[in-house]
C-alpha cells in the first residue's frame, strides 16, 4: 500500500506528497494534461516542442540546468500521446530550488525567437533521425495513420511532418502554452523523507500566485470502429522484411484493458512465451517476434512485429502468427500459464514502486489518468483476469475487419 495525501490549491493545482523515509532525496513531479491528442491537426508535434522549449529558460531564470545542478539535482521530462511530464529529483535540503525553478516555468517560459528557433532546429534533426535516417523509423507513423482515421492518436508525439514544427510561430507557441500549461491542468507530486506540512509550505509560497488559465477544450474526436480489414506495403533501405499487425483495443480505464495487456505477456513475455517457443525456437518462422500494447489513455492498439527468418516470406510468417493468434481464441489458457503472467505482473509492479523517483512518476500518471489511488488497486485488476476473460476479448479483437497490416520490404527484395 502507497500512502499518500492529496489536496488542491486554490488556483486548481492538484497537489499529492507521498513520504519515504528510505531516501535523503526528494521527487518532484509536475505532469500536464496535455499530449499530442491536444494538438491542432496542422500544428503537430507541438507537446514535444514544449518539452524543449520548457528547458530554454523562464521569466525570471534564463537557465533552468545550471541553478538544479548546483543544488545537486537532475531532471528529464519525456511526452507521450496524453500527457507531458517533467520531473527533478534533488536532495531535500535543497526541495525549495526545484519548487522555485518548477513554479516559474509554469508561470511564464522566456518567449524568444532565438530560444524557439534554437528548439525548433534540434526537434526538427530529432525528427529527421528518429523518422527519416534510422532503419525502420516511420513503422509507428505508418501504423498510426493506417489505424486511426479521425482520432490524433494518428500521428506521433514527435509531429505528423516537419513543416509543422518549421511554420510554428511564437504566437502559435504562446497560444498553445496558455491554453495547456496551467496550474489548473497539472499535477504536482513530491516524494521523499518529507511531511505534507513541509510540502504544502512550498507549494502555497511558489505556485498559489500562478493564475488559473482558460484551457483549450478537450474536442477530441471518437475513432469509429474499424469495420474493414487495412493493408500497406513500403519498401526502404532496411537490412530485413518486418511484419506489424495492429488491432484496435480498449482504453486505459476499460474492463478489458487488463485482460488485452495480460494477452500481449501470454503472447510474448519472455523465452517461455508462446510466440517466442513456437514461431522463434520450434518453427523458426520469425527471428524476433513481439507482442505488445501501445498503453494509451483512449482506445490504443494492440501490435505484433516480427523480422521473419531467412528464406521466409512476409505472408507466410503472417499465416503462421495469425495460426497462433487463432490458439489463445479457441481455447482457454491454462491456471498455470495464467498465474505465471499474473506473478509477473506482481513482481513489476512492486518492483517500479520501490524507487521514490518512480512512485512520484506513477502517482502524477494516474492522477492524470484519473486518480493517483489507483496504484493500489491496479493489480486488484490484473488478479481479477480468468482464462475466460482473455479468449473473451482475444475473441472481440482479433478479427480480420479490426486489424491493419503493414508489410514492411525490404528494397534488396523488391522485384521488378
């Protein structure tokens, strides 16, 4: 069991303090509501672009690194489809620094051109590298734009295409600032050896003066189901032919959303897994071969990828998968298979929840999600999962008219 104490402050700052007495250290979290699901669909990449520009100087600190490094601390932040996060750890006798240098951030960021062009051009090569120059690297927005037609999950936190990040101006960066970093669509959480009194001290004195803003309304577009079967082909410069299937799968706070992700660890967790056994060691179809969820807040996607092996070709090793997938319908798997992956789970879970830095990550989360209590519940969710429960939704969501594949060739193979 995490305790923990929750309170808000005045101007809609979700403030949680969770203290552990193990670390002379102190978390500091502050998650915003705001992913690239927020995001304008001719302004993409914008989430991301502020997880750098966050990091290029406030209104009264030029330099955000500097000041936490002299106080002993670290820090890194990453986006995702639903949210941004950025979190510090420093040790307490220097927790203010971090509350100091978090609140004026929050505040106001230094607007400039040079700091937006200087963040602009480094997101724009990390574009470029992650997407253009890497082997392989436009699967997943390939596969995004394949599965979803309407909702924004149909590009990649990184952006949809360069230009929207090389036409992003700074009244375009201020907009979005304004209607998404705001104490009343963030959550503050603080872990380490420190009391509530201690914490809500500096969170009153540092954040309760930042204004409550006007959010940008939540207008996100439902996905349709998908009702036909989705194909595509590329070829690129990659040295193999990889396989991708996606299905549409439930949302985060869904019933079913435990039973798919203990689906995806019977699958393919580990050199005992069914894929990896079958298709990797007896059949040698697949030289790797996984399966995975996606693990967004709305519907997200449940995804197999595989490199199969020499001599074999994309539609034969997809034949053989789809064999395998058509096991895990037909018939129930058994308690022992069952309760290795719910022990699996177990032993995860605890295992993220012993560090203080990941506690204060995994609060600010679920809070976002829905309610930080939910990390003591969470397991209740993967225990309650029956064998009936996994062929049921393995049943409703691997079907032909729910599933988008993706062939991807390799040039060395294409014939003319």
């Amino acid at each position: 069991m995490i305790n923990f104490e929750k309170y808000i402050l005045d101007n809609g700052l979700t403030v949680i303090v969770h203290q552990d007495k193990t670390t002379p250290m102190v978390a500091i979290d502050v998650c915003y509501k705001v992913g690239s699901r927020d995001e304008d669909p001719a302004r993409t990449g914008f989430a991301h672009l502020f997880e750098h520009l966050m990091f290029g100087g406030s209104k009264h600190i030029p330099s955000y690194d500097e000041p936490l490094q002299k106080a002993g601390g670290d820090n890194n932040a990453y986006t995702t489809n639903d949210l941004t996060n950025y979190y510090l750890t420093v040790p307490k006798v220097n927790m203010e620094t971090g509350f100091w240098l978090e609140s004026d951030r929050m505040l106001e960021l230094a607007f400039s051109q040079k700091s937006l062009d200087v963040q602009k051009n480094v997101v724009i090569e990390e574009f470029k590298q992650r997407n253009l120059n890497q082997p392989y690297g436009d699967v997943w927005a390939l596969i995004r734009g394949m599965a979803y037609q309407v909702h924004p999950y149909r590009w990649a936190t990184i952006g949809q295409e360069i230009s929207h990040i090389e036409n992003a101006t700074l009244s375009h960066v201020k907009d979005f600032f304004y209607h998404h970093y705001a104490p009343n669509n963030a959550v503050l959480v603080v872990t380490g050896d420190i009391t509530s009194a201690e914490v809500m001290k500096l969170a009153e004195k540092w954040f309760s003066t930042i204004p409550a803003r006007e959010l940008a309304p939540k207008n996100i577009p439902v996905e349709p189901p998908q009702t036909a079967y989705r194909e595509q082909t590329v070829y690129r410069d990659v040295p193999n032919d990889a396989l991708y299937m996606a299905f549409h799968m439930a949302d985060r706070l869904h019933p079913d959303y435990y039973a798919t992700d203990m689906i995806s660890d019977v699958l393919s967790n580990g050199n005992s897994s069914r894929l990896y056994q079958r298709l990797v060691q007896e059949k040698k179809i697949f030289t790797t071969l996984d399966a995975y969820i996606s693990g967004d807040y709305d519907p997200g996607l449940f995804i197999f990828s595989g490199n199969p092996s020499e001599g074999i070709d994309l539609e034969e090793a997809r034949a053989e998968l789809e064999n395998e997938i058509e096991l895990i319908k037909l018939a129930p798997v058994d308690a022992r298979e069952l309760e290795k992956v719910k022990n699996k789970f177990e032993a995860n879970l605890i295992y993220s929840e012993i560090s203080y830095q990941n506690k204060a990550q995994n609060l600010a989360t679920l809070e976002v999600l829905k309610d930080a209590a939910l990390i003591n519940t969470q397991m209740d969710g993967y225990r309650a999962v029956s064998a009936t429960d996994i062929q049921m939704v393995a049943s409703h969501i691997f079907v032909p008219e729910n599933c988008s594949v993706l062939y991807y060739r390799a040039k060395k193979q294409k014939h003319d």
